[in-house]
C-alpha cells in the first residue's frame, strides 16, 4: 500500500479494543482478537494507492428503509467504511461492525468489490466460549460474491455451522446490514468520496 492514513487505522482499533473490553464477566471467555482492523485493510488492500473512509449516517428516511428492508433496528446511528482507491478509481471497500452472539458480540469485516459485491468476510474478534466455528473459511466463503439482490437466511441461503447455529445466524445478519448499508448509502457517492479525499 503506498499511501496509508495512519489516523485511520489508530481510530478504527481504538474503536474496536473499547468494544471488545466490555461486558465481559469472569465467567465468560475472555475476547480472542484473531487480527486487527489495520492488518485486514494492509493485507486486502495492499496493491491500493491509498485508503480513506466515509462515514454513514443513515437520516430518518434512509433508517426506515435500511430496517424495513432489513426486519430488524439498526443497533447504530453511525458506520464508517473503508474506501480503497488507486489512480482515481475505488478498488474496494471495508465495513467493520459488531453483531450480538449469544451473549456477547462478534466483531467482523465484511469487503466489497467496486461494484458493491462481497470479496471476503472476517472474524476480527470472538467472545463466546464456545461456536467459533464461524471462523471456518468452508462458511465465510459462503458470503462471497453476493450482493443487493442476495438472501442471507442461515440455514437455507448460508449453512450454519453444527454447534455454531446462533453465531451463524448472527453473522448473517451482520453481513446483510453490511450489503444494505453499501447499497442505500455509499454506491450512490462512490464518486463524491473519491472527488473529496
């Protein structure tokens, strides 16, 4: 990568070790952090001349559609995405966000291609005792190449895990929030981000 924000990566796994630091009890597992979020935009970015970001801030209007569409609130009022870019053209985009587990929540990137398609989902960090397996690369690849037209129901779009149920659905819902988040708010100004950073 020949150009990176470092204020962004500084920002982002600040963001990301204050959530994995709370509600956590002596008798749950502690948080295991299988990578950070500047080691997945270093990696999957790596051939990009330079990574930004925009902020999302769905108005009241764009929330109702995004929960509508979605069946479920929006847990936030903010999210903020990772734009990869070289020679004035997105190479890609990154979302990371949390979606609530059994009892604690599982932090996870989803990447998109420029046409809004997803390239690879990842476990950033896990909390449960128990139902990692969603980590399996045989069901994160699962995620991969769907987009805005996709269904993502576990267990008739996306095989769950055996032993994994719950975190499977969970990551499904993560990963459809993500699309529908791309969707609605950022491929409509692809081009104003890229004008402005």
């Amino acid at each position: 990568m020949k150009t990176v924000f470092k204020s962004i990566f500084i920002w982002v796994c600040a963001g990301m070790s204050a959530v994995a630091s709370t509600g956590l009890t002596p008798s749950r597992a502690p948080a295991v952090d299988y990578t950070t979020p500047q080691a997945l935009l270093s990696e999957h970015f790596h051939g990009s001349e330079r990574v930004t970001y925009v902020k999302v801030k769905p108005d009241p209007s764009q929330r109702a559609q995004l929960e509508s569409r979605l069946g479920r609130p929006l847990p936030k009022p903010e999210y903020t995405f990772f734009v990869a870019q070289s020679h004035g053209q997105p190479d890609g985009f990154a979302l990371f966000d949390d979606q609530i587990g059994q009892h604690e929540p599982i932090s996870f990137a989803t990447f998109f291609d420029a046409e809004g398609r997803i390239t690879r989902v990842e476990v950033v960090a896990y909390r449960e005792p128990y139902g990692d397996g969603v980590r399996a690369e045989r069901f994160r690849k699962q995620f991969v190449g769907r987009g805005s037209q996709s269904a993502f129901r576990a267990g008739t779009d996306i095989d769950a895990i055996s032993g994994a149920t719950i975190s499977s659905r969970s990551m499904c819902v993560g990963v459809e929030r993500a699309v529908a988040l791309f969707d609605l708010a950022v491929r409509g100004r692809v081009g104003a981000v890229l004008a402005t950073r």
